[in-house]
C-alpha cells in the first residue's frame, strides 16, 4: 500500500499495536477502490457535459476541471467549494513534505542537535525558508519544461526515483543474502540509468513498442539483479 512512504506509514506506525496496525492498512486499502471510482466517475461525467454542451476542452487533462469550473458553469458555489478544496490539498500536502525535509536536513546533514536551543531554532527557520523557495522554483521549472499532464509526469519521475527503493524493499524482504554496501549506491544509480536508455531506444529495438508506467517495474528488476551480484558470499570453513 505504501513502500517506503514514510508520510503513509506514519499512519500505521501511530498505531497502539501490530493488530490496529494491520486493521488499518487493509481498511485503508479498501477505502481506496470506492474512492478511485468515485473520481473515475467524475472525470466520465466532466467530459459528458463538455461533449454535450459543445464545449471545447484544454489539450492538458489538468486544465479540464479548473476551466469548466472557473468558465462558471456550474455556478458560484462550486467556484468557491473548488478553490477552498485546492488550497487544503495543497497546503496539507506541502506542509508534510517540507516538515519531513527540513527534519532531515537539519537532523540527518547539519546535525542541528548538537547546537544550542537558540540556534537550533535559526537554523531550522533558515532551513525550512529555503526549502520553500526551492519547492517554488521546482514547481515553476516543472511548469515551463513540462509538456504532459501532471499525473503522467509525477508517474513517470516515480517509475525513475522509486524503482530502485523498491528493488530494495523486495530484495530485504524476498531473500537472505547481505550484500556488499558500497555496490548499492552505485546499483541504484545503474539502474535507472539503464531504464532511460532503454526507454529512449525502444521504439526502435522493439518494433515500436513505448515503455509506459512499467519502467517502475524494470527498474526495480534491474536494481534487485544488481543487488544479487552484489551480495555477499558466504565464507567457507577451514
């Protein structure tokens, strides 16, 4: 349900104790296909409503909801309910992720905890301040270079980002062997890097077949064969 997503584990782990735990993440997997039907649906009744009406929709599937909606089509109170909607997704979500960089920053890099309370403080404000600014430019970056919906463009960066930490996750939990730990980084670098080029060539390699969202998956593939090179062998007795 969540790999490695320490926001969503989190949950889990708040828990009082395993059995809670386990109740939740199969009521919390549960809750998810009702909910993907429920945008699923949505989504069909949007472009319905266009087709019916003549309307001519954006070429981003992004910009299909915010244009019916802010066109005033569904009158005001949706305008308002969508707006107050955006700003709590928004700010629920980017609130985390600054919260859980910032304590890694200043925890795990500039290991805040060894100063005093004061500048601590300073510098966990200063931290927090830039990681905001670079969270702003990221976004106007992502704006400008991007030519795809947001969906498929965060899909895609996790195929590359999370393949490896997934080949991880499997290798830890399907075998026994140790491996050599200064393989890894260069595994986890490896892998990705041969999905691109891949990627890049398969038009051509494989009669014009395109890799989609299944590059997460060979990725992961990739990085758990290098892991199993890497792994350590057993020392025989004298």
């Amino acid at each position: 349900m969540t790999g490695i997503d320490q926001e969503m584990m989190q949950k889990n782990l708040s828990c009082k104790n395993l059995r809670e735990a386990q109740k939740n993440v199969c009521s919390y997997s549960l809750l998810f296909i009702p909910v993907n039907f429920l945008f699923l649906c949505l989504g069909i009744l949007l472009l319905n409503f266009a087709s019916a009406n003549g309307i001519a929709l954006p070429e981003s599937g992004d910009a299909i909801l915010p244009m019916l909606v802010t066109a005033n089509y569904f009158g005001t109170a949706v305008i308002v309910f969508f707006i107050i909607g955006i700003i709590a997704v928004t700010f629920a979500s980017a609130d985390s992720a600054l919260t859980g960089l910032t304590t890694s920053v200043c925890v795990d890099i500039l290991g805040v905890s060894k100063y005093k309370d004061t500048k601590a403080k300073k510098i966990r404000f200063f931290v927090h301040l830039g990681l905001s600014i670079l969270f702003i430019a990221i976004m106007l970056l992502f704006k400008t270079i991007n030519n795809t919906s947001v969906l498929n463009a965060i899909y895609t960066i996790a195929s590359y980002a999370y393949g490896p930490l997934l080949g991880l996750f499997a290798f830890g939990i399907l075998t026994k062997y140790a491996v050599k730990d200064k393989w890894v980084p260069l595994v986890c670098i490896l892998a990705p890097v041969l999905c691109g080029i891949i990627d890049a060539h398969s038009v051509r390699w494989f009669n014009g077949y395109q890799f989609s969202y299944e590059l997460l998956i060979m990725n992961a593939a990739f990085t758990f064969a290098g892991l199993f090179f890497a792994k350590k062998m057993p020392k025989k007795n004298i």
